[in-house]
C-alpha cells in the first residue's frame, strides 16, 4: 500500500463534482487531459464513483501504469481503450484489488479502497466480470448463478443449524434464487438455467459472466473485452443490456478493443498509451484527436 494513503473520507460535492479535498487542477494527467477531465466533470454534475489518483504500477523495469488520473461518473457507460499494452487491465487490476498499485490511490465513493482485497471492493460494490473458472464448467447456469459473490448466509452451517435462524436462512436463498431467475431471464438465458456452464457459446458466457457479477449486487462493474467472440445478436443483447443498467443507475467503465462499439455506446471515453492518460472526451472529441490517432499508427478509429 502507498505512504498516500492519507485521505478517507473524500466526500463529492456539487460544483466542480471533486471531493471537497481535491482540487481539479491537482489531478496530474497533463494539459490536454486535465482540461477534458474538467469539462466533462461540469457537463454532467452527477457524482463520481470511482476516483484514480496517480496510479502506478511497475513490474520490474515495466511501468504499466505510470500515473495515472481520472474519474468516472455514476450512471455512465465509460469507455477504457489504448492499443495493446496500454495498462487498461493492469489498471482494472489496481482498481479492483487483484494487483496492489505501486503507489497512487483509489477511491470508490469517495472512500479510499487502494490495497483492500477483492473481496473487501466487491462488498462494497465495486466489481469486475470473471471468466467462468473450470471448476464452475460442471455446474448449470443456474447453478453458477447461486454460488455468484454475494454474502450469502446460507453459507454459514452454524446459521442453518440454528433453529430460528434456519427460516432465515430458507428465505435468503429463496431470495437468491429468485433473483438469479429475474436476472437469467432478463439476459434471456433462462431457457438455459439447466445446461452446464461449459456448453454454452462463447457469447452466452459473456452473459452469463456480467448477470453472475449482477447477483453481487454492485453499483459500479470493470468489464474488461466482454464483447471479445461473441457474435453480432449477442452482443447488441449484451449492449442493450448495460445501457438498460446504466438508465437505473449502474456503472460501468468498459475496456474493449471494438472501435465502432466504444465509439457508439461509451461516454465518455479515456484513452491509455504506453500507461499514461492520453486524452478523456466524448467519440467526437477522441474520433478527431490528433494524439490519439497517433497513439493508433493511423488505425480506423
Ligand atoms: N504480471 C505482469 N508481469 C510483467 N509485466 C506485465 C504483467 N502484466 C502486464 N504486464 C506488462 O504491462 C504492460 C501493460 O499490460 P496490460 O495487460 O495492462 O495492457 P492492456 O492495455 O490491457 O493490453 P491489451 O489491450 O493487450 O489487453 C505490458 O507491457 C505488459 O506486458
Ligand atoms: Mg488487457
């Protein structure tokens, strides 16, 4: 964990929508992104969720993430692109516990979360898609649906042992299991609930994967290339989806390699180079971007 890690009750306040300790312009991303940074904090005066202030993350020689500053307001579908290497999924690493960052700071509702676990973010609704793990293969769909993060008590033996709290316990897994069917059926995988986890495409795991984060009941979700291999009708599904839980106030901040995806559906968007903020602005704004196109070697954006 870094010496910074001072602050811990940064509350966001209306206005410039930094937390009242925080002055905008102390945010260190370079002119150009600090002034975008600032233009989008006054275009939508909503909270910010998540919070990054100078993250860093070497391996060895490697700086991976060298630096790194920038917010994400809640209800927004962010996009996170930069070419190859860039330091988006060190970045998601850092921000949802997998990797400690070398230094800088992470706040998540405006409560420092740099150096907690996984599990620690995740509780307190910050919470990145996994792949389903072999292991969950062999189970159904609706099986994997139950055994999502969550905090359920009918974990606990002693609970469900316990007479008196064994109703309790009957109720919350009804519960989950009724929410595991509301959400199955909102991503049209219902039909599916009794089929192993390992038979579905490739686009239906991708599904799967965000509906099994949902059971956690987040408010903000890193979904790193989760439109990776699936196919066309999937993925408007997947993307009609998160815009659908962005309406109801979910979050999410989204890496994805897909051009014509980011571009259509995230706002607004940050771009990494060589783990550094290149720029923050809307499709038009980064479309148009000379730094950005140069960052891309001339590639289609
Ligand atoms: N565990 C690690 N050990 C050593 N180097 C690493 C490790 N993880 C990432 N790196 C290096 O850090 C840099 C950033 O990698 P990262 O995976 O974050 O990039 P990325 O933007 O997600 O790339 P991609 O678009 O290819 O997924 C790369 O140079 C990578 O080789
Ligand atoms: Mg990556």
């Amino acid at each position: 964990m870094s010496d910074t890690n001072t602050n811990t009750d940064a509350e966001s306040v209306p206005g410039n929508g930094f937390p009242a300790d925080i002055d905008a312009s102390e945010i260190d991303v370079g002119e150009r992104a600090e002034s975008a940074v600032e233009r989008n904090a006054k275009r939508t005066p909503r909270g910010l969720v998540l919070r990054v202030q100078d993250l860093q993350k070497t391996f060895g020689g490697i700086r991976a993430v060298d630096g790194v500053s920038f917010a994400v307001e809640e209800g927004t579908l962010t996009g996170l692109i930069g070419p190859n290497g860039a330091g988006k999924s060190t970045t998601f690493n850092c921000i949802t516990g997998a990797l400690t960052p070398t230094n800088g700071i992470v706040y998540f509702n405006g409560e420092e979360v740099t150096g907690q676990s996984p599990h620690e973010i995740a509780n307190r609704g910050l919470i990145r898609t996994f792949q389903i793990a072999r292991e969950l293969e062999e189970m159904t769909v609706l099986e994997n649906m139950m055994l999502a993060p969550g905090g359920q008590s009918g974990e606990s033996l002693i609970r469900a042992v316990t007479p008196g709290l064994r109703a309790d316990v009957v109720r919350q897994e009804r519960a989950i299991r009724d929410r595991a069917w509301e959400l199955l059926e909102r991503f049209e995988l219902d039909h599916l609930a009794g089929e192993y986890a390992g038979s579905l495409s490739g686009g239906q795991r991708k599904l799967l994967e965000l509906a099994r984060a949902l059971m956690a009941d987040p408010e903000m979700i890193l979904l790193d290339e989760p439109l990776a291999g699936v196919n066309p009708t999937l993925e408007t599904k997947l993307l009609e989806r998160l815009h659908e839980l962005c309406a109801s106030g979910y979050t999410f901040l989204l890496v994805e390699h897909d051009m014509d995806v980011i571009m259509n559906h995230c706002d607004p968007i940050i771009v990494m180079h060589q783990g550094s903020i290149l720029t923050v602005g809307s499709s038009e704004e980064i479309r148009v971007d000379e730094q950005v196109i140069e960052a891309y070697l001339g590639a289609d954006i």
